[in-house]
C-alpha cells in the first residue's frame, strides 16, 4: 500500500465527503480510492468481449492463400 499527503481544495474536499458517506466508507482514502475505480471504468480501455476474441481468433487460422504478385491477387478476384 501506498501513502501519500495530499492538498486538495474546499471542493475536492467536499465531494470526497460525499463520496465517503453514499457508499458507507471509513475514511478518505476509501473514497479515493472508490474515485479511482470509477474513473478506471469509464475512461481506460475495457478488456475485449470473449465473443470478439473468439471470432478475431477463428479468422486468424485461416484460410489463407500465399500471393507472390499483383496478378495473382487479380485472378483471385
């Protein structure tokens, strides 16, 4: 675990007070802490769907055919 001093605003101070009575918590850091989580939710990227993964998975084993030229992409065409 980490500890950390930090200043804050009135405001910031306020709405970790809030924070800290909605959902029960004991001190501040919780309520940072409950911050944290939520932000990582909404704006950091969200691991893929299984379904993605499986169909991402299903098109990379093929089928494939090897094109050594321009006209053999043109015939396949």
């Amino acid at each position: 675990m980490v500890h950390a001093l930090v200043n804050i605003s009135d405001k910031a101070n306020r709405v970790l007070n809030i924070v800290k009575a909605k959902y029960s918590l004991k001190d501040k850091s919780q309520a940072i802490e409950k911050l944290a989580q939520e932000y990582e939710e909404l704006l950091l990227e969200k691991p893929f769907r299984p379904e993605f993964v499986a169909e991402v998975q299903r098109i990379r084993k093929g089928p494939f055919r090897k094109i050594v030229s321009l006209d053999d992409l043109l015939e396949t065409a």
